[in-house]
DNA sequence: CTGTTAGCGCTTTCAG
DNA sequence: CTGAAAGCGCTAACAG
C-alpha cells in the first residue's frame, strides 16, 4: 500500500470512467445496481478512503468550525467547548481550537489564521478588553459566518448566544435583601462587558423593588484578576457603610474576596456573606462557596451557538437576518 | 471582491505565467527583481491570499495537529493543550481538538475522523481504560505520526512524553512517614494505567527505605470516580490496622476522599491526613488540601510532545527510533 | 445508465 | 529569467 487508492485507481481497474465511480460511490440513483455492487466491492477491497482535503478543495469546504475563546482552563469555557464539539460532530464537523488568552492581539491573530485555514465557520467569545471588531467584520468579507456565544460585542448585526445576567442578578440580590442585608456590594468586570452592564441593571432592579437607594460607590468595575478582586473588596470594605454582603463576578473571584475577607479578620457568613456567578463545579471544593450562584449554561450556550452557525452554513437560516439567543440566568441555591 | 482573487488573476494581469507568479510571491532567487515588485504589488493591492486548502491538498500536508484527550475539563489536561497549542502555532500549525470523554469507543471514532481529515500528525492521552490500541496502529499505516503524553499505552515502540510517577510518589509516601505516619493508604488508579503501577512502585520504594513491609490491602485500584473514591475509602478505612493517611490518585479524588472522612467523623489534618497528585489551581480552593501534591507539568507535557511530533513532521527526527521523555515528578509542598 | 471534459488553485518539472 | 504544461483527487455539467 504506497500510495493510498484513489477513484482513478478503481476506475482504471474496472474499465469506467472516474465519473461513474464517483457516482457509484454516493449511491447515485441512475448508476445500475451491478456497477454500483462492483464498485463498492473493489473501494471496499482496496480499502479506498476518499482524499477529504481534494474534497475540501474542490467543494470549497472544509467541514472545519473555528472555535476562539479566552481560556480553556475557565470552567465554563471547557463546559461550552463539549457542548460545540458533541453538536459539531453531530454533523460530521470538527472544531479547529484557538485560544485567546484574553488578549485582543492573539484573538486577531487566530482570526486571521482561521481564515486562511478556511474554516466555514467561526464560534467566539471575547477576549474581556476586546472592544474593536474589525477582526470580525473581515471574516464577512470572506463569507465566513460568525457567531458569538456567552462574552458577546455589543453589536446588533451579529449572531449571537448569551446569557441575561439581569435575571439571575435580580435574583442573587433579591436573595441576599430577603436574608437582611441592606449595603451589598457588588465586584462587577469590566465596563466593556455586556455582561457587566447587565448585572448592574439586575441589581438596581433589586434594589428599587425593596424600595431601596442605588448607590454607584458599591458597585466596582475589576478586572477580574486576583488583585483586581483584592482591590475591588479593600475598597468595599472601606465604605462608609458597612457592608455586610457581596455579589462576585465568577466564582474565581468569588474565591479571592473571600481569601481577603478572612485575611481581615471577617467571619465568612456571619460578618459576610458571598453569592457569584457560574455554578461551577470548583465551588463544591472550596472552603467557603458562596451561598448560591448563578448559573450560566455553559454547555447549553455552546450548543445552541453551534446549532445556529450550522444552520447558517447549511443555508437552513437566512442570512440577512440576525439570530440573538438569549437564555436567562437562573440563581441556584446550594 | 466577488471572488477572491488567485494567482492566475494576478498572472493575467501582468501578463505573466502564473507559474512565474507563484515563484515571485514565493521570492524565487530567479526572478527578476522587477517583476517580483510588480506581483507583490498587486497581489497586495487585490488583498491576495493563498488558498491554503489548494495548497493542502497539492502539498499532501493540512498543517493542522490532532489532538484526542480524555476531558478539557480537568485542569491537567487544559493546562496541557495550552502547551500544545502554543507550540503549534509557533510553527503555524494549528489544533484540531477531540475529546474522548473518557471512553474507547469514541476514542477510536475520533481518531478515524482525524485520520480522515488528514492531520498531519497526532497528539493522543488515552481514555483511562483503553487497553486495544488498534485504531492508533492504523494511523501509523497512513504515516500519520503519534505522539502520547501523559496517559501513554504500555507499549515501547511509539513515540511518548510522560512524567514518572515513582519519583514523586516515593518523596509524598517519605514525606507521610517522616511525620511519623506508618498506615498510609493509596487510593490509586485503574490498573491498565502505567502511572498507576509506577505509583505502586513508588509506594513500595518509600517503605522499603524504611524498612517497612508493603501490605498490599492499603493500595486500592479505583476508577476515580467519586462514587469509585468512596469505595476505596470505606475498604482503607476498614482495614484492620488504623489508617492515619492517604495518597490519593488526584487532587479531585482527595476531595472526594476528604469528603467521606468528613462524613465518618474524622478531622482532616488530625485523625487523617492526605496527600495527592497534580497539584492543581484547584487545591487552593479547597477546604481541606492535601498537605502535598505531586506536581505533574501538564503545560511542559503538552509542550515537549508537540515539539517532538514537529521534529518527526519535518524530518529532523528519525521515524525508526521513538522517542522517550520521561520528566520526573516532583512533590511539592503547601 | 455511463463517458467525456473541464476545472477547483497551486506547485513543479521541463523547456526555452 | 520566464513560460507551458501537467497533475494533485475529486465532482459536476454536458453529452450521449
């Protein structure tokens, strides 16, 4: 077995045209039943495998999904990437990976690549200071569909898939106001975020039900870094009033406040009290979890993203129109 | 732009050969270096790019890695495709991703598809109970290279980059028994696993040194799962002797582990003490870490396999030899 | 029902 | 220094 068989081969041993085998081969209606037999026979003999990268080149496609996410080892980004892959290869598509660390110049990059490795499609989810899409709007150029999942641009024209953190924020403060605490604070991410923004909002909703004063100094912006979070609580903590809960961005940084909170000498659910985001897993690990977190559907969002991009390429969705899945977040209570 | 311009465009336009084209945008040394300009200035004007699926196909090379592991999900092996994928795309390959989950059976399906995409080359950590490796001996008849790390098939003729379990295991089971511990039970792996018996050995090493005898009743084979975790804990804590600590095969299964104690009443640190391997981001989330963990360079792994399946790809390593590298493990200390 | 022909975009002999 | 031509493996339009 030098080189592995090709059409060619089979045609030649069986005196047809390439053609005909090709047919033959797809189960093509008006090839007889005899040729066909023949045919499938010898590719079975030969172990013939059609040469997918010719098919790729000829069909211009690649049956490849690009997959541009911040961080693997993010839980919820590990959570989403099963719930592309299970729906891509469904479809008898594959997932080509890249990773953004966050970093809006290695997410063009991978943009790039990603295109000249012709994907058909792309899945992606912001790096969290990404807040130029040009990487993006190059892709339509060469007709490669994108769609956003979970950390999304704020555009309108675009397809997308995400979570409302309005309902599970609402939610996680309600929460918090029905068990007594009155000044809660909140570690929110980046401005830059939609997700952020939302959570805001959620919490005023909260707030304004209880008939309660927003207050802007109890809601910081952090960059979700450990120190960020450090920063974020020793300036909560320092308020004029006493705050006596927090709402955190994730988990992960749910972990780090408390870290400092017990660094200061606070009893964690007596003096303070934690509620986040993400439901992942690690929270059943942790020394103090928070008392309840939002949960985000990673998995679900990676799914849906994928079963939208898929429609997209199999010309089941229209193009012109853009498709915007929105799932609300859901508080749960350990 | 309607279609995106080719070589022959270019070479239509400039009255060339596209030939001659190829050879100027490729900086040919027999080409005139005015008609050099001339293309390069115009394959930039037009925003040429290369069709790399042409390329792929003419070139019987895709550029493009496989990669098959058990589960993103666990942070040995996220932090392991980061050092794959770095090092990929540093030689401007990319990451085709499959997870096996886990189960043979989608482990061989997966590599069937990789094959059929025409990687180039494989990355592979088996499924925890893979012992037929047929469907990685039929890659090596389509001259696609493997290379294992981490989870690597009990055989000597391929290509592996793995860490030796005994070296670590041997400096936690001293570091247990110089504390005075004399009944340590292990909780370990599926026996089809090699790092499962290299911490057997490990074991077996640290007692020997002090002169204690090995009893094989405190080393229990688990599945590491949580339910397969609390069996073995219920047998170790059954043994007719009183177990005062435990190595555990993973920083998930000493929490699972830890979780049981706790149910049975015990005080972590105190009636039982524990110690596990890969030590993970997660362990400083815990309530109850382990007081060491085996540290197993999942990053490095990924890494070094990656460089050494890029050696094979471009020729500068021998195919008839394989390939070995054998990291030791190190503990480290909280 | 089957064959002929052309072509996808690029590289690579072989000629000149 | 450049051109012509072939070919990678496959599909598909067009003929019969």
């Amino acid at each position: 077995m030098a080189n592995p068989p090709t059409i060619k081969e089979i045609a030649k041993r069986l005196n047809l045209a390439t053609s005909t085998v090709s047919r033959a081969l797809h189960n093509h209606p008006r090839i007889g039943l005899r040729t066909r037999m023949q045919v499938q026979a010898l590719a079975r003999e030969l172990q013939y495998e059609p040469n997918r990268t010719a098919i790729f080149f000829q069909q211009k496609k690649t049956f490849t999904l690009g997959i541009i996410l911040p961080e693997l080892s993010e839980a919820f980004f590990s959570a989403a990437i099963s719930g592309i892959e299970d729906t891509a290869n469904k479809s008898d598509y594959m997932v080509l990976l890249g990773q953004s660390h966050d970093d809006t110049e290695r997410e063009k990059k991978i943009a790039h690549i990603m295109k000249d490795h012709r994907v058909d499609g792309l899945l992606v989810s912001l790096a969290k200071n990404t807040v130029d899409y040009s990487h993006f709007e190059m892709l339509q150029k060469y007709n490669i569909p994108v769609v956003f999942f979970d950390r999304i641009p704020d555009l309108t024209d675009i397809h997308y898939v995400a979570c409302n953190m309005e309902s599970g924020t609402l939610q996680a403060v309600s929460l918090l106001l029905e068990k007594g605490h009155r000044v809660i604070g909140m570690i929110n991410g980046p401005e830059e975020l939609i997700a952020s923004r939302q959570r805001t909002t959620g919490y005023q909703q909260a707030l304004r039900k209880h008939r309660l004063k927003y207050d802007a100094t109890l809601n910081i912006n952090s960059d979700l870094t450990g120190k960020g979070t450090r920063e974020a609580m020793k300036q909560l903590l320092s308020n004029k009033r006493k705050v006596t809960a927090i709402v955190a961005f994730n988990d992960y940084v749910s972990q780090d406040a408390v870290q400092y909170a017990l660094e200061q000498g606070l009893q964690i659910g007596k003096d303070i009290t934690f509620v986040s985001y993400a439901n992942l897993p690690l929270s059943s690990y942790m020394a103090f979890p928070p008392i309840a977190s939002v949960e985000q559907y990673p998995y679900l969002q990676g799914q849906k993203a994928t079963e939208i991009l898929l429609e997209l390429l199999t010309g089941k969705q229209a193009k012109n129109e853009f498709r915007h899945v929105v799932l609300d977040s859901r508080l749960v209570i350990r």
